[in-house]
C-alpha cells in the first residue's frame, strides 16, 4: 500500500508539471523572433492578401494568442499536436516516424556509457592514485569535455572517410532496404525479419554516433561511480566485512557496489533524458532521421506546431525518465518512500 501511494503521487506529480511544461513551451514559441508565414510562403503567395489569409486561418494564426493558447491545450488533451506547416502531415505522425530512431541510438548509448562508465568507475576506485587510476580519470575528463558535433566529426573522418573500417552516415547501408517496421528499431526489425547481415550493417551504423554520445555520460557515470565506491569503501560495514575475511569480490560488488550504485541510477537517467533530448547536431552530421533532425528542419522552417511537438516529446522524456528513477529509488531505498 505505502509503494502505491508513492508511485501515485509522483504521477500526479509528472502530470501537473507537463501542464505547465506545455505553458512554457506554447510562451517560448511564441516568442521566438520570424514569421512563419514568410518562412514558409513563396514570394508571389505573399504578395496574394487572400492566400496568407487562408494559411493563417488553416494553422490558427489569425486568433489572438490566448484563444490560440485555449485550443492548444484542448488538442494536447486530444494527443492532437496539429498539422506540420512543413510537411503538413499530422505532427504526432511525424514523431511516431522519427522517434524509434532516436530511441534506438539512446538506448544503444547510455548501454555504452552505463557499461563502461560503471566499470571504468570501480577500476579506477579500486586502484585509487595509480596509473590506471590516472589514465581512466584524463578518459571521463576528455569525455566530459569534448564537443559532441566536433568528436562526430572527427570520429567520421578518422573510422568512416580514412580507415574505411566503419559504415558512413545514415541507419543503414545503400544496398539495404528498411527492414518491414514492427518496433521501428532496425536490429530489432531485421531480428524480426530473419535477415542476420541486415542486422549486423544497423548495429554496425550505431556504433560510431552511439559512441559520439555515449562519451558524456560515460565520463559522468565514470567520476560519480569512483567517488560513491570511494565513499562506501571507508565506511564501518566494509571494514567489518573484510575483517571477517570477506572475499574482495564480495566486498566489492555484494556489499559495496549496491550502495554506491543509488547516486549513479541518477546519472544514468539523467543521461537517458539529455540523449533523446540533445541529439540535433550529431543526429544532423551522422544524416541519422530521428526527432534531432527533424527539429532542425522545423526550427529552419519556423514550424511552430512541430517545435512544440518536439519540445513537449523531450520535456515528456524527462519527466518520464525522473520518474522511473525516484520509483526505483522508492523501491531499492524503503526510506525514501517515506518522506
């Protein structure tokens, strides 16, 4: 009864902040400086009083803003997101086309980053002060540190144009067809349809924008994983622990690594989030369609009615992904269901 009753206020919670994550974005987008009518008509339909009339009265540009605001929020309650002034396709379509994309490449990175993160972590806690310590230390730096659109960019140049050892741009190599969607994920898709070189020419695609972004999050994961083990090392129960003659693996990863993984659950959530919401430029480089590309095209074409839909779709990615982590937390940590 206690863990339902946390889990049902964080979901009231989620709701009342994508209320006003809504608000915010509609205010924001109306803020941001341009026409759309002129970025989206030609010349001579701008010169015809009568055909920009017509498309402010289709997209509901000739209400004022607050009328606008009222329908805004009656359709998002509808999962109506309107019509794309770009595409004019529904955009809920447009995010359903683009969204298994980014997700499999987010997914397919926080692995890369969780993996290597933890592990990179607990070596280098283990081996405090010492040169690997160093070494793994200067590699969470740099990950941390480096621009992602300038690490693709160097990546595609070095693996894809010079070495010839890696697939260029793109989800899947010319000669592939799309696999027939089931998940929207093409390894998972190609599993699906029986078809092993197809699946092996997706993962391979994944591999370098996956790294690309992995190498933030993984620096993150890296620092926050060495300085918990640090801190659960030296507490009073791992001292007992080895004074009873504990194994050092037991230590480790039974006693230890639980604790000490709480504060990196974070991470890695956070992690998640800032993937699907931060993909726009490596997405771009690496020609990858997911919903990074498709806001730079919408925010290229002021298409007002996509950016919120992107916008609303990252915030939702957040809020989601907090959520899971303090019901996890809720459910590794009974203390925390009580406060």
């Amino acid at each position: 009864m206690e863990r339902l009753k946390f889990i049902g206020k964080r979901l009231v919670t989620l709701l009342i902040m994508l209320i006003g994550v809504a608000t915010i974005v509609f205010i924001l987008t109306k803020l941001v400086p341009g026409d759309p009518v002129t970025a989206n008509l030609s010349q001579r339909s701008l010169s015809d009083p009568k055909i920009v009339e017509a498309y402010k009265v289709r997209y509901g540009l000739d209400k004022p803003v607050i009328v606008q605001y009222f329908y805004y929020i009656r359709n998002l309650l509808r999962l109506d997101l309107g019509t794309s002034i770009r595409t004019n396709r529904p955009v809920l379509e447009e995010l359903k086309r683009c969204y298994p994309a980014t997700m499999e490449l987010a997914i397919f990175a926080i692995l890369v980053a969780a993996v290597f993160g933890v592990l990179f972590g607990i070596i280098s806690a283990l081996r405090r002060n010492s040169v690997i310590d160093q070494i793994v230390r200067a590699i969470s730096v740099v990950g941390v540190s480096i621009p992602s659109f300038w690490f693709a960019l160097i990546v595609l140049f070095v693996f894809y144009y010079k070495l010839r050892a890696m697939p260029g741009p793109g989800r899947l190599s010319s000669f592939y067809a799309a696999p027939p969607t089931v998940t929207g994920f093409y390894t998972i898709d190609a599993l699906l349809q029986g078809n092993i070189m197809k699946f092996g020419d997706a993962l391979m695609h994944l591999i370098l924008p996956g790294c690309v972004l992995a190498a933030f999050t993984m620096g993150l994961i890296t620092r926050t994983t060495r300085s918990n083990m640090l801190d659960v090392m030296s507490t009073d129960y791992i001292r007992t622990a080895r004074a009873k003659g504990a194994p050092k693996r037991r230590v480790v990863f039974h006693h230890a690594l639980g604790n000490a993984m709480i504060p990196v659950l974070t991470v890695i959530g956070l992690g998640l989030g800032n993937l699907l919401g931060g993909m726009v430029l490596v997405e771009t480089i690496f020609s990858w369609p997911g919903v990074g590309q498709f806001a730079y095209e919408s925010v290229k074409a002021l298409d007002y009615p996509s950016i919120i839909g992107v916008s609303l779709l990252i915030a939702l990615n957040y809020m989601v992904i907090n959520t899971i982590v303090d019901i996890l937390y809720g459910v590794i940590d009974p203390r925390v269901r009580r406060r």
